[in-house]
C-alpha cells in the first residue's frame, strides 16, 4: 500500500514538471506573445511617412509639391514634465491646452505613441528640437504638407487632412492609421492609392530609462518607405492661369478638353480659393472661414452645378431627328412663334439655318415628330414610347448620368423619361404638349458643364468621346487610367454630324457668336445659349471648338446671371482659344470687356 502511495506521488511530481516544461516552452519558442511583451520594453517601431506623388500639368511643370513639417508626438507612461510653464512657451500652446492634449493621448494609449501637436513648421521645428532632451515622452515624427506652386486649381486638386474615425473603420486593407493623412477631395480623393506611395518603419532601442541605444538588430526589420506615384495632369497651366483670370470676380465654370483624347486642359470653378489656405495649421480655421462663405468657393461648379442646356440642346435634337429618319437637313419649317416664342428675322429655315438661328418652333415641331411616330394608335402611349427613345439617344451622348471622370462627387444632370413624368403627374395622363419645353433646352432637362465641354469635343470628333479626365499619366506608365483610353460613340450616324458642324461654324461666321467669337485665322465652330434664371439674369452659354477641320480644343463657358450667351460666355471661349492655340490673344479690347464684366451696358 505505501509503495502504491510513493508510486503516486512520484507520477505527479513527474505530470508536474512535464506541464511546466511543456509551458516553459510554449512561452519561449512557439508563443510570441511574451516575447513581443519583451521586446517592446527595449524596441521603438519610428514609422517612416513616404513622399507623397508630385503632380505636373502637360508640360513639365511643377504644380504640387511636398513641403516638410513635423508633429510632436507624446507616449504619455514615459513623460515627465517638471516645468509646464516652460514647456508650453516653447511649443506655443497654453496650459489648459498642454492638459487637454495630454488626457486625449492618455485615452488613445499610455504606451503607444500618439500627435500631441501636428504641422510644426521648419523654423518651430528648429527651436523645439534641442529642448526636447528636458522633456522625457515627447518626440518629434517628420512629415510633409502639400504646397502649390501656382494659387489656382484648388477644387480639381481637392486636399489632404487626417483620417477620421469613420473612415478609419472603413479601411479594409489595414494601411491607415489614426493621424495619418489620406486625400479628402479631389484629385488627391481620388488617386490616393496611386499617390499614397508606402509607410517604412525603423525599429529604434531602448533601455529601461528609455535611452536611444541605437538600431534594432543593426536595422535587419527595417523597412524603406516608398514614395508615392507621381502624377502628369492633362492641365495647360498657362491656359489654366488665363482662364481662371478671365472668369474673376464671376460666378461660373469653364471646361476645355482635347477632343482627341478627352484630357482636360483647364477647368476653372468661380468663385474658388488658394489652395495654400487648406496646408498647414491653419487648415481648420481656413476651412471655416471658407466653407462659409455664401458664394460657396468649395462646390466645384464644372462638376456640381446643374443648368438647363438652353439653345446648345438643339444640336442634340437635330443629330437625333437625323438619326431617326424624321427630317432631312433639308427640311424647312416656319418659324410659328404663336406656338412658341422665338426671335430673330428668320421664318423659313432648313436644319442648318434653324441650328444657327436658334429657331424654336422648328424645333418644338423636331422633338414631337421624335417623340410621337405613331407606333401605337394612342396618343399618350405612343408618347411614352417615343420619349424614352430619345432619351436612350441623348443619354448616348454622356447626359442624364456622370461621365465618370476622375474626380468625385460629380453630378448626373436630369434627361427625364416616361417614368420621371409618370411621377410628376401622379399618373395621370400626359403627352407631348405637356413636356414640349424640353425641345428648347428648358424644362427639366438639367446638364452639368462638363457633360456640355464634353458634347463640344463629341461634336469635333463627329459622333464620339473619350470620358474626360485629369491624369495622362501614372508614374512613368505613359497612359492614363484605363477606363480614359476607350472610345464611346454615340448612337448617331458620324454622317449626320456634318450639318451640327456647319450650323456651328454658321453660328460663329455670321450668327449669334459673330461679334465675340469670330477669330481671324482660326475657324471656330461654336453655339450660344442663353438659359433662363427666372427670376435673375439668364446664364450666359457658350460652347465651342476650333479648329473645325482639325480640333484641338473643345470647351464650354458658364458665366451665372450674365445674360445672352453670345456676350460673356463667346467672348471667353474665343479668348481661351486664342490663348490655347496661338499663345496670345490678338484682340487685348475683347479681354479688356470680360475682366470689365458690364455684359447689360450694350
């Protein structure tokens, strides 16, 4: 019985030491956790922020660069701070502020490292760094803020800030972390993960009084930042300058594309701001003041605004008439003004006449042989069959929903269908006299100013378009993106774009634009618009495109509350053309009556 006993006891003490060696070596060999414990009490990962890209317009030159500045970070379990009042001298800061930031990190983490101030400047930077070493927990990470080299194009390069919570909880991919800084808007919105580049970490020593001892392992776990890609836009930044000189003190937008490859050359959003304002710490304070500014300098009105077309529409209304074997170029119609105003001393026109003198009966009666074909013998089916039909034709030419260019939060626009009316008119019955506005570019058909830049360049290409864009090339790729290489035609036969095109050069020879955008040596195809603004002045339109046979540049002009579109918007687009084209304007009185801005004394 007691050598049974002694057998037991012996079997546990031996149970017992296997379970601590099997522990023991759990601890030190397969379980990481206790060594990583280990570790962090001598090793500090430093995170090393790469380069942002750099962004060039078409030629070469700089626009957006990176400038250094620093933030102090603070591990509040290392700090130690025996004179406060000196302390918050030298970092600028009060001292309820010096406790605020204090708590706010202890919150986040008494042992992870986190911003105590963010965007110290060079010269902070110089003054703090050597009082440092009297203020244990307290480091400073090297960063960089953006910098602009011209103070123009501030809605289309958008701006960076740090990470909001929401968005931090949205990352999937595991790369941000709380302080860092990500693109809010714009190019810088949409490009981050081309422009981003890769965070590097360097793993520093320390010993228990948390004394610098040096690399980790002589640097073997390091790792490199990478910097992020740069970008070449498709901006002309002289145009650029020009464009957003011409359009001071107005309200409006301006959008010119290269037919050829959809790259746009300028886009000018007015009222807007120096994008320097949204650099630095004065950030929140800037972004107050501006944000609220009533002229709103923050919606990107290229983008954002929505217009009625007005008589540019028409164009539309003609290729599809065309398409749909409904008129031939030939087909004249009195101008019956009992059925709709109009103005002018036309009565008689064919296609191109009626383009160039923006008829409205002719084409009130256009759209309603478009819309009602007498497919179905009743009336208000038969129209609700033929306006859909049109409208699949009009969306073809980019309306009535985004281009998709490469920029966030732009707008659809309204090309409305059978549906839409249904809605408005509570199903009960409608037909084409009912809707017949939207034959003139009124009612409610809404077109953002891109979409209409970018009917210009479809016009100049006779029937197609690449979506618009703002980056030609990543990195060193050559190329754009791919969704910006394709071709889309439109439903239109290329062959009914010939009378568009005349009836545009018409407009411009000896039409409603002759006075403003007629130019000496460069044929330019273009049409006004003046679209109602009930109860203020009319918007002032313009689209155009030069050279006819040979496109180059393609463009539309809104100018808000400025009346009839042959005044402020021709006279801008035929300036924009010269600049583009022959580097100058050669008519200094027609610049001198835009910046002048009297479009009414005439």
């Amino acid at each position: 019985m007691n050598d049974s006993r002694k057998y037991v006891i012996q079997l546990g003490i031996i149970l017992t030491g296997v379970i601590f060696l099997i522990k023991l070596f759990t601890i030190q060999v397969t379980d990481e956790t206790y060594a990583k414990a280990a570790t962090d009490n001598i090793v500090l990962p430093v995170i090393e922020y790469p380069y942002r890209g750099l962004l060039y317009d078409r030629n070469g030159e700089l626009l957006v660069y990176n400038k250094p500045q620093f933030d102090l970070t603070v591990v509040p379990k290392e700090v130690y701070v025996s004179d406060t009042a000196r302390f918050c001298k030298l970092v600028g800061i009060t001292e309820a502020e010096f406790v605020e930031k204090l708590t706010a990190a202890r919150k986040y983490s008494k042992v992870k490292p986190s911003t105590f101030l963010k965007q110290i400047s060079n010269e902070e930077f110089a003054s703090i760094q050597a009082h440092l070493v009297d203020f244990p927990g307290f480091r400073i990470q090297a960063r960089t803020v953006r910098a602009y080299t011209e103070p123009v194009l501030a809605n289309a390069f958008g701006y960076i800030g740090e990470i909001s919570r929401p968005e931090l909880d949205a990352d999937s991919t595991n790369y941000y972390n709380q302080g860092d800084y990500i693109g809010i808007s714009g190019i810088e919105s949409f490009y981050e993960s081309q422009l981003r580049g890769r965070r590097g970490v360097k793993y520093k020593q320390k010993n228990v009084q948390g004394v610098d001892m040096g690399a980790f392992q002589d640097g073997d776990w390091d790792t490199l930042a990478i910097p992020g890609q740069n970008l070449t836009t498709s901006i002309d930044i002289q145009l650029q300058k020009y464009a957003e000189h011409l359009l001071a003190n107005k309200v409006g937008s301006v959008v010119a594309i290269e037919p050829a490859s959809g790259e746009i050359l300028t886009m000018v959003s007015r009222p807007s701001y120096d994008p320097n304002l949204f650099s630095g710490r004065k950030f929140g304070e800037n972004f107050e003041i501006i944000s609220s500014d009533t002229l709103d300098p923050l919606f990107n009105r290229p983008l954002m605004a929505q217009y009625r077309p007005g008589s540019i529409f028409k164009i539309i209304q003609a290729m599809i008439a065309l398409q749909e074997g409904v008129i031939t170029p030939q087909t004249r119609i009195v101008c019956d003004r009992s059925i709709i105003g109009c103005h002018g001393n036309h009565s008689y026109e064919n296609l191109q006449g009626a383009i160039a003198n923006s008829c409205n009966p002719y084409f009130h009666n256009v759209l309603r042989r478009v819309v009602n074909q007498n497919v179905v013998e009743d009336t208000y089916q038969d129209t609700h069959i033929g306006l859909d039909k049109w409208r699949d034709h009009v969306a073809s030419f980019g309306l009535g929903a985004p281009l998709g260019v490469d920029l966030p939060n732009e707008k659809s626009g309204l090309i409305p269908n059978s549906a839409y009316y249904d809605r408005a008119y509570n199903n009960r019955p409608w037909k084409y006299s009912n809707i017949y506005s939207i034959a003139i570019g009124e009612g409610e058909n809404l077109v953002v100013p891109i979409q209409m830049a970018n009917f210009a360049a479809i016009v100049a290409n006779r029937g197609f378009y690449y979506t618009p864009h703002l980056i030609k090339e990543i990195g060193d790729s050559g190329r754009p993106l791919p969704q910006y290489q394709e071709r889309h035609y439109t439903s239109v036969d290329s062959a009914h774009f010939k009378v568009a095109v005349d009836a545009m050069a018409q407009v411009v020879e000896s039409g409603t634009g002759q006075w403003r955008a007629k130019l000496k040596n460069i044929e330019v195809a273009g049409k006004t618009g003046t679209v109602q603004n009930d109860p203020l002045p009319d918007h002032s339109v313009f689209i155009a495109f030069a050279p006819v046979d040979d496109p180059k540049i393609a463009l539309s002009v809104y100018v808000e509350d400025a009346g009839q579109g042959a005044r402020a918007g021709a006279a801008i687009a035929s300036l924009l053309i010269e600049k583009y084209l022959l580097g100058a304007t050669e008519r200094p009185w027609m610049e001198e009556y835009v910046l002048k801005g009297e479009f009414f004394h005439e």
